[in-house]
C-alpha cells in the first residue's frame, strides 16, 4: 500500500509536470481522508509544513464538540487534542457554558488547506468559537448551519454586547498554559482584556491582536518537546502587550495615512510539495 501511494503521488506530479506544474500540496494534502501511520510530529513552520500521526478530536464529548465536521479538520497532533479537552472542562464550569464549540484544527496529515487557512499545518492551531457551548448534543446538521457570534463593535475598535465575562476567563485560562505560544484575537478584546484584568497579567503577554478572529479565537500550541523539525514562532515581545493592542485601536479608528513609497503587494504563491520540509513527502506516501 506504501509503493501503491508512493507511486500515485509520483504519478500525479509527472503528469502535473508534463503540462507545466507540480500539483499544488493543498490538493495533495486536501485529499488525504486519514491521518499517517505514523509516530505524532510535526515538520516545518505553522504556515509551510505537515502534520504525521494525527490523532482526530472526537466529534462529541463531555464538554466539547467539533464544529463543521463535513471538513474534516478535526485533526491535530496529540497535545492539541489533548488541550481541547482540558481548556473545554474549564469552560463547562463557567456560568451559561457547559463546554466550548472547536473550530478547525487541521486536515488528518496537516499541510496546506484548500480553503479558509494559511496557518493549521501543524496539528498545532485550534480555532475556538466565540459562541459559548450551551449544547452539546447539536446533531451533524446543527452543525453545519449553526454560526458563530461576533464579539467586535467598531471594526475590532471594541467588544460589544456579546463579551462577557466568561469569555475573559475562558482566554485567561487558554493564554496561562504552559503548551500555548500565542492565542490571536481582535484588537478591541486584547484591550477590553488589559483594562479589567485586575490580577497576574504575565498571559496577557500571549494574547495578541490579529485581523478577523472576533467570531473565535485562535490558540497556536508551542511545538512539543523532541519534535525535531519542527519551527516555533518567535516569542511575543516582552512586557503584556497592552500599549500595541492600544495602538492597533487607534489604527482602526483612525487609519494612518497609505504610505507612497509602499511596495505592491506580492501574491501568495501556492506551495507544491517540494516547497514543504522533505519529510512531507514520507508524511503522504505513508499507510
């Protein structure tokens, strides 16, 4: 079965190559339906890299459910599963939650998505909904067609009526864990976050403003201990973050000027698989 994928997959880039182009690795990795059988690890960086021996969140448990399952991106390395869980019992204690509602992760061997994300290559990224988890017996349909609640007012400037407190304890909670590297949220909940945080604000330092993320939050795992090949982010800049979360406010609401001597934009160029650590292509040959 390893030569038989071995040889598709050589088979597809040959003939992608006989009319100009190697397969694009979204389409590779997109297609993958399982995980490899494989030991966990996790190779190259967040936004360029792949994901072996994923193990797939369970679509329901106590305090958690998996969201969007048509797309499959219920698969992580064993610690991020292993976070969900832990950061999902927290939730279920907070007033109005009896758990949280779990976003993406990542496809079952990591890579580049077809759609939606350019980071999740890892097994490392978890998107978290900002709905709290009220139900957790919502059907396969339900979840499909439920949405998110947004929680921004002004562009991300400020939180609106949808923050509560719980949302504030739930980002502590996830930000405190020693495995998390860096959790991404609008502007205006970092800011709302610094001013009522009346306690240790040392997480505050791993909680950082991001375009978008105000219908969930973005949890970004360290890469684990001993996974050789894999690339962690640099580490947020010291100190708790609250003056740049400030200035990205005053940035929404009063937009600098454009710069005329900015370079236009490059296009993203989409990765083939050489593009990816070496090791993804053991990573898709596989069992």
């Amino acid at each position: 079965m390893i030569l038989l994928r071995f040889l598709a997959i050589i088979a597809a880039m040959t003939l992608a190559g006989t009319v100009g182009a190697q397969p694009l690795a979204k389409q590779l990795f997109g297609a993958q339906k399982q995980s490899s059988q494989q030991r966990p690890a996790a190779f190259g960086s967040y936004s360029r890299g792949c994901a072996a021996g994923s193990v797939q969140l369970p679509e329901t448990g106590p305090t958690w459910q998996a969201m969007r399952l048509s797309r499959n991106r219920n698969w992580g390395h064993p610690q991020a599963v292993d976070y969900v869980q832990d950061l999902s019992k927290f939730a279920a204690r907070q007033p109005g939650w009896n758990g949280l509602y779990v976003g993406d992760i990542s496809q079952p061997r990591g890579g580049p998505m077809t759609s939606g994300h350019r980071s999740h290559q890892l097994g490392l990224d978890i998107d978290i909904w900002m709905l709290p988890g009220d139900n957790m017996r919502l059907s396969r349909k339900a979840r499909e067609n439920i949405s998110s609640i947004s929680l921004r007012r002004a562009n991300g400037a400020y939180v609106n009526g949808n923050w509560t407190k719980q949302h504030h304890a739930v980002l502590r909670e996830a930000a405190k864990d020693k495995r998390v590297a860096r959790i991404f949220v609008f502007p205006g909940a970092k800011v709302q976050m610094c001013n009522d945080e009346k306690g240790n604000r040392a997480y505050l330092r791993k909680i950082r403003p991001w375009w978008g993320h105000h219908y969930h939050f973005h949890v970004r795992l360290k890469c684990p201990k001993g996974s050789r090949g894999c690339v962690n982010q640099d580490a947020p800049p010291k100190g708790d973050g609250c003056a740049e979360a400030q200035q990205w406010v005053r940035n929404i609401l009063n937009p600098p000027p454009p710069d005329p001597n900015a370079p236009a934009p490059k296009k993203r160029r989409e990765y083939v698989l050489t593009d990816l650590p070496q090791q993804c292509a053991a990573v898709l040959q596989s069992n």
